[in-house]
C-alpha cells in the first residue's frame, strides 16, 4: 500500500508477486536507481506500467505498491488480461483453501502500534464470521508473519506496507512487511491507520486485488494506469457494483488515516469465503 506525500497518500500487492501500500508527501526523497530497459520491457510483459518503477534490494517496485522479484520477472503469463468495470471487487485465480481454517498472524521487530493494528485488523475480519478467521500468535512458526523495512519516499510517494497473493496451493502470502520510515506513520503510529494498512495487506494475502486495479488514478490521482493481470488474474467478484466505490478497503492508495470494509467489500469477502 502507498500513501502519497505531497499533499497526501495511496496502496499495494505479491504472488510470488509483492504488494504494498503508499502514501504522497513532501519531504526529501530517495533518488531511484536506473532501470534497464530490459528490466522496463519484462514488467511490461507481465501487464505492469512501466511509469515509475523503482529499483530495491529485493527487487522492482512497480504500480507503487507490488514488488516484483527477479524469478518473477523472468515467468511467463499464461492467463488472459480481464478487462472490466474499474472500480469493482476483484480477486485473483488463486484463494485460500480447506476451509473452514483459521490463519496465524506473528508480528516480528515491530512495536506496539503495528502489534495492536494488527488486532485490530483481526478483529475486524473475525467480525464477519466468514469461513477463514485469523489468530495472532506471539511464538511460534505463523502463516503469516510481520514484519518491519525502512524506505523513504520515491516519486511522491511512499510505500506503507506490502503483501502478496495465495500460492497455487491454497494457502495465504506468508509475509506481510511494514514501512518503519518516519514518513510513513511518524514517531507516534495511529493504532486505526496502522491496523487499515494491515487489514489491507491481509486482504491481498487472501486473493483480493485493488478495487482500482484497472485505473489506479480512481484513488492515487495523477495518469490513467491499469495495474493489469499480471499472470495472477483479476476477476469481478459477483455482486460488486460497476460504479466507483469510493470507500472500498482494498483501493489502491490509503485515505491517510482509517478505512476498513464498506457493504461492497463485505459481499466480496461473503461470496469468497462464507
């Protein structure tokens, strides 16, 4: 997830895929690394803008929010672009599997804000009473795990977190990682704004893609830019609407504060997992 740090903020997401959220600001920014044009041309064929991508030490962060490994960038994509309605609920080809289950959360070399945000998080799925809930562990090995980097912004905005998408065998992204970067959520973390970041985050980790994915502009401004299919799928949960969504938990870019499921996000994870 991204929040933009001119004025304000935005989002992000993996499959062996990496995603993230961002936020839009003013302060000093990082100078990205040069991309080669061989790099530009194979995330173009994986369905990504190539506007702004940004060399890291784990690999190339594109749309401002997915993290694109080397191996990643190297497979091919098999399945069709889907090109719908731009704001609607999607979800990629793979989800969470043997259900019913409970999934366990781990929070690692984070401090107290990421840790209760992450309970809140928790809370608001368990609230749902949906097929798959979530449990935070203190010890032990986790499905999924939290855990902490340092980047400052980039390009006018800055990555909040990222995550990533369902393994083909059924199981959730194992790694949701959290911007510690002072611009990011300050020297004082609001718990809500924390805990919408994850909830986010989780999402992604379960199967959903952006509300926006088809125009990430609905929610970062700026150009037109469809995220694309990127080998993973997106496809429009029934029930969603076809109009702009202008509240959804999972559009691309953060509001700057909380946000958690409106009535459409809830038929999306309704129709996914009850």
């Amino acid at each position: 997830m991204t929040k933009h740090t001119i004025p304000v903020i935005c989002l992000m997401a993996v499959v062996l895929l990496f995603a993230s959220c961002q936020k839009k600001g003013a302060q000093k920014e990082v100078t990205p690394d040069p991309v080669p044009a061989e790099v530009l041309a194979q995330i173009k064929s994986l369905g990504f803008s190539t506007d702004n991508v940004v060399k890291t030490k784990d690999g190339y962060l594109v749309e401002g929010d997915i993290l694109l490994t080397a191996d990643q960038l190297k497979e091919k994509v098999s399945s069709p672009i889907i090109r719908i309605a731009g704001t609607e609920q999607y979800r990629t080809n793979y989800l969470v599997t043997a259900l019913p289950r409970v999934i366990t959360i781990k929070v690692t070399g984070l401090g107290a804000a990421f840790i209760a945000g992450t309970d809140t998080a928790i809370a608001r799925y368990n609230r749902l009473g949906l097929r798959i809930t979530f449990q935070r562990i203190a010890s032990g090995t986790a499905n999924i795990t939290i855990q902490g980097f340092n980047q400052g912004p980039s390009g006018g905005y800055i990555t909040l977190g990222s995550s990533g998408f369902p393994t083909s065998g059924g199981n959730p992204y194992n790694t949701i990682q959290m911007n510690t970067n002072q611009y990011a959520y300050g020297s004082n973390p609001d718990v809500l704004y924390v805990g919408s970041v994850i909830q986010h985050e989780i999402g992604h980790c379960i199967g959903l893609r952006h509300t926006d994915y088809l125009n990430r502009a609905y929610s970062c401004g700026g150009s037109a830019v469809n995220e694309g299919d990127a080998g993973v799928g997106a496809i429009q949960i029934p029930g969603t609407p076809s109009g702009a969504d202008a509240n959804s938990w999972m559009l691309a870019c953060s509001n700057g504060g909380n946000r958690t499921f409106n009535a459409n996000d809830i038929i999306a994870l309704n129709y996914l997992y009850h």
